[in-house]
C-alpha cells in the first residue's frame, strides 16, 4: 500500500493518545447526505496508525473509506456494499488481506435498500438493516464477522465500528451481543456527533441518550484456531444463590411480599431458598438479620417492613 500522500493530511491521529476519540468534522469523505455515514478521519487514523498492505472495507456505504484512500495515496483497496452490488452475506469477500474496516447498520435504526439508494427487491431482502428481529440481525452480522476473519490474512485485523440501539424503552447492546472472531486487541471509544438524538430535548424522559460508539480491533493471531468471544445471557435465580447474604435474601423477600410481612410468610417464601436448605438454624437466622440491620423495621410483634432511611 502507498502511503505517500499521508502528510498532506493534518491533524494527530486520535489513536496515538488514548482509546477514546472524538472527531466533530467528519472531513471531506463520503456523503454527507447519506444517513449513517461515519466521520472519514477515524478509516484515516486506522489506516495511518495500522499501516497494513492492503485495506478491505465492508458496508462501504456512501464511499467514506474509498475517499480516505484515495486521499492517502492508496491505489488497492476494496470497497463493499449492497449499494455496489456486493451482498456480504452472500458474495464471497475477496482474500488477501490484512487490514478490514467495517461498519455495519446499527440494527434497523436507519433503513438503507430502497430507503437510501433504489435497488431490487431481492437486494433489499440481504439488507441487514432491514430485519425486524434484533436476534437475527445479530446473528448475521455474526456470519458476516466469521466471513470477514476467515478471509483476513493470519496477523491481520478487523476493525468493527459498532453502534448500541435504544428502541421503545429498551437497550439493545450490539457491543454485548455480537460475537468476536480473534484476539481483541483495542476497544476505543469514539464520541457520537450530529447524531438525530443529540438535536432532541429529552428532558422528560428518563433515560441517557447514547452519545457513543464501540470501534473493536479483532485481530487474527492464529491461521487454524478460531477464538470466539460469546456473551451468554442466563438467568440466574436469587433463591438458589450461595452467594446471597441473609440481608439481602430478606431485602428481596420484603420487597417480593409488598414491602411489610409476618415471619410466617417470609418463612413460607424462602423455606426452599439454597441458603435456608444449608442452615438447620435458618428461622433464627432470618430474625437475627431483621433484629441488627437498621433496613428492616418492626411494626408489630412477628411483622416487618422494608425500611428505606
Ligand atoms: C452504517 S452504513 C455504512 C456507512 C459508511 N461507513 C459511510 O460512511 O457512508 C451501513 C451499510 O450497510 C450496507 N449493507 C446492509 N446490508 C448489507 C449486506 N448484506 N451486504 C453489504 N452491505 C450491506 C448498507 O447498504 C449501508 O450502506
């Protein structure tokens, strides 16, 4: 790759410093006015920073990292999009090389086949941003991360921008979710700018607008193994933790019963509980724990209330 036009780019790369960046001008790259674009001074700062042989993009969009290339003097990258005619769940990615960025749709916050540019309506179905189940979403970008590191050279890297959703109440963490193919060598975070929840007053609501990005750098370090970082998702019951204490299993179980019980109920609720199965002396210790911690109240002679001073 030929680097020779670097320095007439300038600006410090924001990577040298630290793991969280901040870039407020995304720079003459790309479309603007394509919805979802990325800032093209992070693919310049990866690109400067990694200086790798040869750069894949995946979900090239409105033509960021293909401007950024061409800014930097680079003549052999690949750019490739659904809007290009490459379908990354279908096609195959072209091998040989060691240094990817992608940034996929963060789930389907922003519709791209026949939303952002017209298309078939064959083309449409392999949009990803355009399935309405946030586990099969995530499931294909999964195939489409496994695709990207099997074809990537052994050394080389894939740097994910990635984008957490917040849709009818509820947080959806792509950064959790999704699984990673490789080392995870860097986690930065970049500030979001200009984003359309930035520009709304959320004042009545009661949550934390996201105002920032996951950039992962998944590294290949081995040409046959392949390590997967997986989140699993279990639900554990409190009843049949160890690891409870006996205050805590009563803060629960007074919460649990409407605030205020007689001991014959929090008896009958936790009778079964792993920590009450373990102590044959389970009765005395649940009336030690409401007698010597000042959040349990007692309201009358074997009735108790959760009390919050
Ligand atoms: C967040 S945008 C990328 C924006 C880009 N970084 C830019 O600055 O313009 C996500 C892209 O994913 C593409 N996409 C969705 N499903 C795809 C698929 N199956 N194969 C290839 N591209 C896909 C969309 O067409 C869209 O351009």
């Amino acid at each position: 790759m030929n680097y020779k036009a670097v320095n007439i780019i300038t600006g410090e790369n924001q990577l040298k410093k630290g793991s969280i960046v901040s870039y407020p001008n995304r720079g003459n790259y790309g479309n603007a006015n394509y919805s979802g674009n990325c800032t093209g001074e992070i693919i310049k700062d990866l690109l400067t920073f990694y200086k790798p042989t040869k750069f894949v993009e995946c979900f090239s969009g409105s033509g960021t990292g293909m401007d950024v290339a061409k800014a930097l003097g680079i003549t052999n990258s690949v750019h490739l999009d659904l809007n290009n005619g490459f379908d990354l769940l279908k096609d195959e990615i072209p091998t040989g090389f060691d240094f990817c960025f992608s940034h996929p749709p963060y789930w389907d916050i922003i519709k791209y086949a026949n939303h952002q540019y017209q298309t078939t309506e064959d083309i449409q179905k392999s949009d990803i941003s355009q399935i309405d189940s946030y586990e099969e979403f995530i499931t294909k970008l999964n195939n489409i991360n496994l695709k990207i590191y099997n074809s990537l050279l052994n050394n080389g890297r894939h740097a994910i921008l990635i984008g957490d959703v917040k849709k009818k109440g509820k947080y959806y963490s792509t950064f959790k979710d999704l699984e990673f193919y490789g080392d995870i060598e860097s986690h930065v975070i970049k500030v979001q700018h200009n984003t359309s929840s930035s520009k709304k007053n959320y004042s009545n609501y009661n949550f934390i607008p996201i105002a920032h990005e996951h950039l992962i750098i998944l590294r290949k370090r081995s040409i046959w193994q392949l390590p997967v970082t997986v989140v699993e998702k279990v639900n554990k019951s409190i009843k049949e933790s160890l690891l409870i204490s006996w205050r805590e299993l009563l803060q629960a179980s007074l919460q649990h019963l409407g605030g205020t019980a007689t001991l014959n109920e929090i008896y009958c609720l936790i009778h079964d509980s792993t920590k009450a199965q373990k102590n044959q002396y389970w009765k005395e210790k649940v009336r030690q724990t409401l007698q010597i911690h000042n959040n349990f109240e007692s309201v009358e002679r074997g009735v108790w209330k959760l009390s919050i001073a």
